[in-house]
C-alpha cells in the first residue's frame, strides 16, 4: 500500500487542446464517476486529485507529451515546508546552518537545493505545502517551535539574520554589474577587497573589466564578493563550476575560512572530492527532479556522501536510487584487441604570449583519455590541434582524421527542437541504438523543447550526445561534467565508456572533477607548466603515473573510501599523507 501519492504536471508540456484530454476520458476513477482528473478553467490545464489518484499509471504511460507524474511513496516525510501549487514541486524539511561549520548539500538537479536557499535567506516564505493560502511567519514559527530553526526563522521575521548568496549563474554577472574586478569589490567592502582579491589569486586581473574575465576568474569575483559582505551566513552555490583542480582547492580554503565562530557557511557542489575536503557535515537532497525533494538529517560528511552513492537512506529506510553507484579499485582497463588510431609528431604552437610543447605521442581505438592540468595551460588549444581547428607554428601538423568536438562553452541554436538538433547530428545507427545514447542520457523527454530553452545540465547532455553519436573515430569532449548534478556526471561517465566499448572509437576528455576523470579515464594527458606562459604535454600514460605527476604539482595525496571506493583527499599531514609522499604514490589505487 502506498502511503502517500504524488501527482505533478508540468504546465510547459500540458496541451489539452491538442490530445482532447486524453487523460481524463482514460482515468478509470473518471471513468466510474469522480473527478480524479479534471480541468482548470482559468490555465486550461489538468488537475489531479492526489485523494481520489488510485495509482494506476494509465495517465503517465498514455499522456502524448510526458506533462504528468505519479509517484507512489511508502513512506510518509510529513507535510512539505513549501509546494509551488497544486500538482507542482513541493520541498519536505531543510538543511540546518550550524556555527563555525560549512555545512553541505548534495543532491540530483531540480530537487530543492535552490528553493531551500531562498527559505533559508528569506526570500521565500514557506507556505506549509499550503499553496492555495497566505503564507505567514507566524504561522512557520508555531511549527518550528522547540525546534533548531525556529531561532532561523525568528531572526528572519525581525531582519535580523544578514545573509550573502553567491549565485550559481555566474556568467551572468557582467550583464548586471560594470566596471573593472577592484571597482565592483572595493564598492562591497573597501577595507576588505584587496586582502579578499589577494587570497583568490584575484591580484593579477584586478583591473580588468567584468565583460573581460573567464568563467573561472567571475566565479573567483563572485565568491569574493560573497564573502566580503557582513553576514551571518554564507549560501556558496556550486563554487567548482569553470575552476581547474588547483584553483577549487584554493576555492575550499577560502570558503572554509568563512565559517567562523559565528559565521556559518551552506555550500551546494556536485564535486564529491571537493565537496568531502570542503565540508563539515552532509545534508542528503533525493526525491525525484521537478516533482518532489526531501533534504536528510546531517550526516558526518563521509558517511553523508557514501549514503548518497548508495542509494539507501537508512535513518529513512528508504531506497531513492535502484542501484548503488560504485567505483573501480583500479582507474584502468587492459584491452586484448587495440590498433593504433592516431599519432603525432612532437610539435609547437603560438598563440600572442604563450606556447605550447606537445611531445610526440598517439592514441589507441577503444580508450577514453583523461586530459588534466590547469586552465590557461593548452588544454583546449590541444584538442583544437587534434581537430585540425589550429595550424602548429613549428613541427608537421597532426595526422588528419575526422573527429566530432563538443566545445567548452556551449550555444544554444534558437528555433531548433532537441530531436531536430540530434537527428542531423547523430549517425542512423547510432539513432537505432537509443539503448547505448540517447536512453542513458535520458533525452527523449527533451525531444519537444527548443535548444534554446534548454537549462545549462539540459544543454550539456545534448551536446555530449551529438559529439558520441557521430560516426568519427575521435570524439573530443571539453568539460562535460560542467553544469551536471552527482548521478548525472557518472551516467554521463558510464555511457562514454559503453560508446567506446561498443563502438571501439576513442575519446577525448577535458576535465576538472577528479571523481569524475577517475570514473571515466583509461589512460591520461598531463599538462605542465605556466598558465597563460607556456605548456607541456606529457602522455598518454598510465592512470598512475598519470595522477601522480598532477597530485604532485597540486601538493595533495588522495586515498580510495573503503566502502564506495571513491576517491578522496588526504588530510595534509596526516599519517596517510605523510606515508604516500615518502613512498611517492599520490594516488591511492586501492581501498
């Protein structure tokens, strides 16, 4: 027996005129007399009645544009901290600030981690899940007594909690804000900007205008410019995206910094491996995207994110993944059946100021390459070589191949619907075999939408499908996990590695998470030397030697979890880390 129902519709996809109501002539509740499944005459859109909702699924499976969603619960989380409206998203419970600490959380896209950052800045008042009423708080503080936010809730009532966000979007921060990084930080805090810039390495483009900076150097500005405000508490969300390793871990001292003895910090990031070196404690978000989310009890960090990777929620008893998601003890495979697919002399290019050394080097069919190394140092300018898109300066170019490239920063082809986008993109056989693209990336409910409707994770999965599902030998792909939760960065991980099992082509991968380049990685390029100066590429190489020569210049060691087997940073100095520096080996292959 369920205990609780959930019906949503999404109003984006909901075109009764168009389906003649299908749905309410199939309802077998309808059918016998009640009004499960009725219209709403002002939207002219469905509403389900979650009461008289049997469960049966017939709506969902017959509904020609995938605009509904049942969910049968077996268990009961309690009445929602707020629901958006009738059959839409509604958010059970909320993470908890604590003093001194940098709290956590970590969860699928589109499960509440935005909306419980509004709650918990006061921007939204929580309705209780009672949608169809004013929302009051006075009414959130007789629920909340006798509990730990009820002091939150309090200060917020009287404006007493100063809190600073620093957004997720921060590529949209030069349309908003003008002038050069030290003007916008010195209007925040003038006593503070130059310490702040300092500490984020911000010195060296202080007086560059907004407009001009990379993603990486606007989401240093915008964490900085979090920080330099006065606030009780600090909402850091998604601080990883456009940052290399070297600059995430600089990234997480600095937000750890935050948490003073009466600061508290409430940090959202998909980067396990930062997120495990940066965080206190763990704040789980499961539920289903666009339909409901339930924030956990804190956990002690590694055991909030190994529950996370299981999949089992035990102080719940409930199961919100089916399968586990579990790493390998080694980063590698050996193949028995491998030809040479691509070579290329050792060669060099120029562009303005730096340069970039490649070694002589080739690749294999049936592997999947890591590149890593830090931004501003070739990466991309490689990958362009590869694909023919630049010319060396000194050395023969490249052997020529086709190759299929899904770009760093992504464009959005206005008037073109995801199924239009992939059917000119993609091979006829790789159309056929939806099992091994287009199903594990789950695209098929985006095939209606415009590419430029698409949100940023959306976007991602698209182009990553368009770069497989070509018929090219060499696919290239630049920072695929930008813009993707946890699960969705491993099933993106999962399904290079069955393209390059089932198809025996070679990929190319530009990357920043380490779990995810552990995950997805054969072999790897390492890239040394100056950012913006001059490069060296090294490789391929073995995972090994490959993560040693990168932990080494980062001057950190990681360590394999004993339970999930993920990667994980060594505290400095610990015994661990002292054992792995003396015997050379960085990275911890094993459990």
């Amino acid at each position: 027996m369920s205990l609780k129902r959930i019906a949503v519709i999404d109003h984006d996809k909901c075109y009764p005129d168009k389906c003649n109501w299908l749905c309410q002539k199939k309802c077998p509740v309808n059918r016998a007399g009640q009004d499960c499944i009725t219209q709403n005459t002002q939207k002219m859109k469905a509403v389900i009645s979650e009461p008289l909702c049997t469960g049966c699924g017939i709506c969902p499976r017959i509904c020609p544009f995938g605009a509904i969603t049942i969910i049968n619960l077996d268990i009961d989380f309690g009445e929602p901290i707020h629901s958006y409206g009738e059959n839409q998203f509604r958010l059970h419970r909320l993470p908890i600030p604590k003093k001194g600490s940098v709290v956590g959380m970590v969860g699928r896209n589109g499960t509440g981690k935005t909306t419980a950052i509004g709650i918990l800045a006061g921007q939204l008042i929580p309705n209780l899940g009672k949608w169809n009423e004013n929302a009051s708080y006075e009414k959130i503080l007789e629920t909340f007594r006798g509990k730990e936010l009820f002091n939150v809730f309090t200060r917020i009532q009287k404006k007493q909690l100063a809190v600073s966000i620093k957004p997720q979007m921060v590529e949209k921060i030069p349309l908003v804000h003008h002038g050069s990084v030290r003007e916008v930080l010195h209007r925040i805090n003038p006593e503070n900007s130059s310490r702040i810039m300092e500490k984020l390495g911000l010195t060296p483009v202080a007086e560059r205008e907004l407009k001009q900076l990379s993603g990486g150097e606007l989401q240093k500005v915008a964490i900085a410019a979090a920080a330099l405000k006065n606030a009780d508490t600090y909402f850091i969300d998604e601080p990883s995206s456009y940052l290399d390793i070297r600059e995430r871990l600089r990234v997480a001292g600095f937000i750890r910094e935050l948490a003073g003895e009466e600061k508290s910090v409430l940090t959202v990031e998909h980067d396990l491996v930062l997120l495990d070196f940066l965080s206190d404690t763990i704040h789980l978000m499961f539920g289903e995207p666009a339909v409901f989310g339930v924030v956990s009890a804190p956990h002690p960090t590694r055991e909030g994110i190994n529950t996370y990777l299981e999949g089992y929620a035990r102080d719940e008893n409930y199961r919100f993944r089916d399968q586990p998601l579990r790493f390998m003890e080694k980063g590698g495979r050996e193949y028995k059946k491998q030809q040479s697919l691509l070579s290329w002399p050792a060669f060099t290019i120029k562009q303005g100021t730096f340069t970039l050394n490649v070694e002589a080097g080739k690749l294999l069919t049936s592997q999947s390459i890591g590149i890593l190394g830090p931004n501003g140092i070739g990466k991309t300018t490689f990958i362009k070589a590869i694909a023919g898109m630049i010319t060396p300066q000194e050395g023969p170019l490249p052997q020529r191949m086709p190759v299929a490239y899904k770009p760093q920063y992504l464009e959005a082809i206005p008037g073109v619907t995801v199924e239009e986008f992939l059917r000119g993109k993609m091979s006829p056989s790789m159309r056929e075999a939806k099992h091994l693209l287009i199903e594990p990336l789950h695209l098929p409910s985006l095939y209606e939408k415009q590419l430029d409707t698409l949100s940023g994770g959306e976007l991602q999965r698209v182009a990553i499908a368009a770069a497989l599902g070509t018929d090219a030998p060499l696919v290239l792909l630049d920072e695929p996990s930008a813009m993707l939760d946890v699960e969705q960065r491993i099933m993106v991980a999962k399904t290079i590695r069955s393209i390059v099992d089932h198809t025996e082509r070679t990929v190319l991968i530009v990357d920043h998470d380490l779990m995810f380049m552990d995950y997805v990685s054969d072999n790897l390029l390492l890239f040394e030397g100056d950012p913006g100066i001059n490069g060296k590429v090294r490789g391929p190489m073995g995972m090994e030697d490959g993560m040693n020569g990168l932990l080494k210049q980062l001057g950190i060691t990681m360590r394999r979890d004993q339970t999930s087997g993920r990667p994980r940073i060594n505290k400095k100095g610990s015994v661990k880390d002292t054992e792995q520096v003396k015997s050379g080996n960085y990275y911890y292959t094993k459990a």
